[in-house]
C-alpha cells in the first residue's frame, strides 16, 4: 500500500447523487474554515461536544470558524450511557432556545456517540436540518461519522431509535488522535481491523504489520488506514445507503457484540471492545459452519490480540444472555436471526440460518473472562 503524506489532508467522496459528501482526512483541519465554510446552511452554527473534548478542541474549532456566523454551543456529558433521547432533548433544547431556523447547520464534535446524537437531532429538528461530521476518535473517523447512521440506545437494544441522515461533510483531523487514551485507540483498531476482515485481505495482510505503528500513532500509517477504511465504507453506503443489502456486511460481530454492550452497561465495554469479541465469536462460528479454517480463525484472533482487544465475553453473561439480546437486534427479520459471518478471511455474508444448536454450542463453549 502507497503511504498518504501525513502533511496534507486528502480527500475521498460518498457518491449518493445529490447528497454526496466529501470526507476530508489529514491534519489541521478543525482551524481552517476552508474545509468547513463551503458545507454551512446559513450564518446560525451549533457546535455539539462533550465534557472530555471541549478541553482539547472546541476554542480550535471555533476559531477556525469564517467571520460573521451566530455560533453557540453545547456541551454535553461524556460516555456511552449518555446516548439516550434525554440528551437529545436537550440538543432540541438548545435550538429552540437559541431561536435557529432550517438554516441551521448542526456539528458534532467528538467521537460516535456525539456523532448519532447530533445527526439524529439534525434529521428531527424542524423535519431535517444540516449537520457536519467532526470526528475525534479513530472510530469514528473510520465507521460512524461515515454514512448517515444517527440514533440513540435504548434499555432493550443498541441503536434502536434513529434516522439515516447524512452529513454535507466529515472532516478527519488526524491531530486529535494524539490526545486519544490507549483504550479508545483499541476499540477504534477493531474497526479497522473489520474493514479487512469483510472486504480486503490485502488491507488486512497490511493491517498486520503496521498495527506497531498505529498503536504509536505514527501519522502517515494513521493516515493511510483513516483513509482505506473510509474509502471501503464509502463504496459500500454508495452501494446501499439504507441497509437493505450489503451494507449488513458492515456488521461483522455487531450482533454478539449489541448483547453484550447491553447486557453489561452501555459504556462498561467500549463498543469497539465488544466489536473485536464479537467478530471472534463471528469467526469461530464460521469455522464451525465448514467455512473458516482453523488457521483462519487464529490469524483472526492474533490481529484482535495485537490490537490490545478483549478475547473472551463477559464472564456473568450466559447463553440465554446473549440469546435473549441478539434476538432484539434490528437486522432481524420475521423472528430470524441474521448474522453477519465470513466465508473466508476479506468476504463476509449475511447469514440467516445458523442452527440453533451450533450457535448454542458456541455461546457455551467460548471462552470468559
């Protein structure tokens, strides 16, 4: 794979007709209103944060705003428990208040669940308005700030409530990844990782030797696996902006992963965390589909483990736990199970006929910690 250069941003497009967007990767981005002015509604500008990164990052972003806007801002609580309804409410809130009109452009800055937070109250508020994605984890510069995905949790299911709204742009400052804690590096690497896994053996294969340099937030491999992942994201939300087909393959583990995300808390795992688990669980279960070679599946797990990624499922979550959960997922249909599994290493399916005893056998024999 040819290296970006870490010193200039570069720019990939999801194709969706009249509502392609660019999504621009690479340094300096928050403080130069270039990237961002061209995407504004009109002069009255929200920017939506959390507690963690309005330290870092909000006054940057501000600044780098053009001359003449109305901006407020909003600062919310940080953590996956907080993707609820009630924080959107008070996005709603602070629009309302503020007095902001259709013309509004909403911004997310921060990780995913600021990300689906303001994109769903940018899809609701006054029917619809604009929202600019700005990313300030590595998984969200890779999966959720890509393709229009916004919504909340609810205490029965991840994601239940939401709207596919898309942004008019995402803006991917590789700089804010260095204030990123090791932990939330992880949990971003799995969606990288899941990238190779379901599409691109080659970026896998590459994924294995440069997880080293990622780790060490070394800028132009960053760069590089920002802008891989993005592009195979962006082909597939051109192909099926709504997920009535291939894009479920993006999926890969989600479905074991939502069970465990809500069965120990949302924000007790990461959700790359339990992202990474549940892609093993996906791969063993292929491996015992006749699909994945024992080899496979322990190349599978090495990368997880290079990547600093949990193994093993919660130790008090049993099989009815987790049957009791994936049954409530959103791809299911008509009461069927849907998982997204892998024919081999780089090509995944949607499979909706897993036996009941092999899914079982697997929950019960897969290790805990």
């Amino acid at each position: 794979m040819k290296f970006l250069s870490p010193e200039s941003p570069h720019t990939l497009e999801v194709s969706l007709g009249e509502r392609s967007y660019p999504i621009h990767v690479g340094p300096g981005l928050l403080g130069d209103s270039r990237w961002l002015a061209p995407h504004l509604a009109g002069r009255q500008v929200m920017v939506v944060t959390n507690e963690t990164v309005a330290p870092f990052y909000l006054e940057t972003f501000k600044q780098g705003l053009p001359a003449g806007l109305e901006v407020r801002e909003l600062v919310l609580p940080d953590g996956e428990a907080t993707k609820s309804i009630e924080s959107v409410a008070l996005i709603w809130d602070a629009l309302m208040e503020a007095g902001f009109n259709r013309r509004c452009t909403l911004v997310a800055l921060g990780g995913g669940v600021i990300g689906d937070m303001v994109g769903y109250a940018a899809a609701s508020y006054q029917r619809g308005v604009a929202f600019i994605q700005v990313p300030t984890t590595l998984l969200a510069q890779v999966d959720s700030s890509v393709g229009g995905k916004t919504g909340v949790n609810h205490p029965r299911g991840k994601n239940m409530i939401g709207a596919f709204w898309q942004p008019r742009v995402v803006l991917a400052d590789t700089d804010t990844l260095a204030t990123l804690p090791p932990r939330e590096l992880s949990a971003g690497l799995a969606e990288v990782i899941k990238y190779g896994l379901i599409r691109d053996i080659d970026f896998l294969s590459w994924l294995e030797d440069a997880l080293p340099a990622l780790r060490g937030l070394d800028a132009a491999v960053l760069a590089m696996a920002i802008e891989r992942s993005c592009r195979i994201k962006a082909d597939i939300v051109a192909e099926d902006e709504t997920e009535q087909g291939v894009r479920a393959l993006l999926n890969l583990g989600h479905t074991f992963a939502h069970a465990i995300e809500a069965h120990q808390g949302y924000g007790h795992w990461l959700h790359g965390e339990a992202v990474g688990t549940g892609m093993l669980m996906a791969a063993t279960l292929s491996n015992r589909l006749g699909w994945l070679s024992d080899a496979e599946v322990a190349r599978t797990r090495a990368i997880l483990a290079a990547a600093d990624l949990p193994l093993a499922a919660p130790a008090n979550m049993g099989v009815t736990d987790f049957l009791d959960l994936m049954r409530r997922d959103k791809k299911n249909l008509d009461d069927q199970l849907r998982l997204i599994l892998l024919r081999r290493l780089g090509e995944a399916c949607v499979h909706d006929a897993t036996p009941p005893a092999l899914l079982e056998a697997l929950l019960v024999d897969f290790p805990r910690a």
